[in-house]
C-alpha cells in the first residue's frame, strides 16, 4: 500500500455496532448500517445473558467482523481465551487491553493469524505498539477522553498521521462514540471503521428539517386535485 494513501483511497468507510444485544444487531443489519459488531463485559453484562451463547447468535448472524473481549491479564489466559472465541468463528476478532501482556498476546495471535482488536487505546503512542504487535484494529476511545477534558477526536488524527507515515496495516476503529459529531469528525479524518451505539446510528438519520419539510410537503399534496 502507498504510504500516503493509508485509510484514504481504500475501502469505504465500516461501521460496526457497538453492541451485544441481538436485537439491536438485527435492526443495524436491516438497516444496512453494520459492518460488523464489537462487544465488551459491560455491553454483554447488560444483556444478562451467558457470553457464550450470546456471541454464536451474533455470529449466526454474519454481520461481519465480530469483536469479543478477553477477561485475563495474563499472556497464557488471554491465549486460552483468544482460542476459545476464535473458535466461534473466522468472523471473531480478538478483543485484548492495551497492557504490556495484552501486546504480547498481540504479536502471538497475529502470528497464528487470528485477528485482534486492541482496546483501550487513550493514547497515539498506546496505538503505535498496537500497530507494532501486528493488531487487526486498534480502539481509541473517544467519548471516555473526552470525559476527562481531553480531545479524543485529536488523538484520532494523530493515529491516522503516524499510520500513515509508516503505512501500517492496522485498521482505526474509533470506539466510545457518543454523538453524531465523533461520527462526522471520524468520517473527515478518513478513520477506517466507527464503532457506533444503535442510539447514535439512529441519530444519524434525523434532522428536524426533514421532519418539517416532509410534514409540509405531505400537507401541501393533500391540497392536489387527484382526478
Ligand atoms: C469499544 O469497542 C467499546 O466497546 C466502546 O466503544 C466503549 O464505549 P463507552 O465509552 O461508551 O463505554
């Protein structure tokens, strides 16, 4: 790949749904708004549903690249587990945290060719490891810098500079989307793939001037003769 055209004349850009809730899966897929899924214990916890059985359905579904979330934090039990989800599926991409152990478990996976999706990612350098460990997507998380007074959009574009620079091949998945703007800023910036909360892609759609135009325009055809 050119080094300069890194995440910008390749693939359109992906959403996944930031879910683990089929439901919400099912109505993004009808939508034609899903590229694939990620998932993490908070967004599993709320379903109050075995992960196990919950990660098969999404799976069953083919969505597309379907992130699921290991717990260890160690190199040995995050293998174990990488295994475990691997086996749902091609579809199942390795969710691991940006720690040292994390990375390692990265580099290994990578070389089994199982695909990673480093998570927790606050930091343009936390990214430049990821990328280094040979990882499939790296998640900075936007809304969660944002929280604490810093620009999470920023870091995006500084990930996006530095990939570029050395052309690595590790997708920009922009995670903890909370408003339309992360999507538009994201969508600007060329970022390979949003991560985006069913509320969020919904929101996309509504303006309340399509409302109103649509209103009048429905009342200004009552007013047409039909015969
Ligand atoms: C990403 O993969 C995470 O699941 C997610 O985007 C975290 O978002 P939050 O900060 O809204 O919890």
């Amino acid at each position: 790949m050119d080094r300069a055209t890194h995440s910008l004349e390749r693939d359109e850009m992906k959403f996944f749904i930031d879910s683990a809730d089929v439901g919400e899966i099912r109505k993004a897929l009808a939508l034609g708004l899903c590229d694939g899924v990620t998932t993490n214990p908070s967004l599993v916890a709320k379903t109050g549903r075995r992960f196990d059985e919950v990660l098969a359905e999404i799976v069953a579904l083919r969505p597309g690249p379907v992130s699921a979330e290991v717990t260890a934090l160690d190199f040995d039990g995050m293998i174990r587990e990488a295994h475990h989800y691997a086996a749902f599926g091609d579809q199942v991409v390795v969710k691991v945290p940006l720690i040292v152990e994390g990375l390692k478990a990265v580099k290994a996976l990578s070389a089994e060719q199982i695909k990673t999706n480093v998570t927790l990612c606050f930091s343009p350098v936390q990214a430049l490891l990821a990328a280094k460990a040979g990882a499939t997507y790296v998640s900075p998380f936007v809304g969660r810098l944002d929280d604490v007074s810093e620009d999470g959009m920023a870091m995006v574009e500084q990930i996006l500079e530095i990939y570029r620079n050395y052309a690595f091949e590790t997708e920009v998945l922009v995670a903890s989307v909370r408003h339309p703007i992360h999507v538009l800023q994201a969508a600007r910036m060329g970022a390979d793939v949003a991560t985006i909360p069913f509320k969020v892609i919904e929101q996309l759609a509504q303006h309340p001037l399509t409302d109103r135009g649509l209103q009048q325009f429905l009342a200004d055809w009552e007013k047409v003769p039909k015969s």
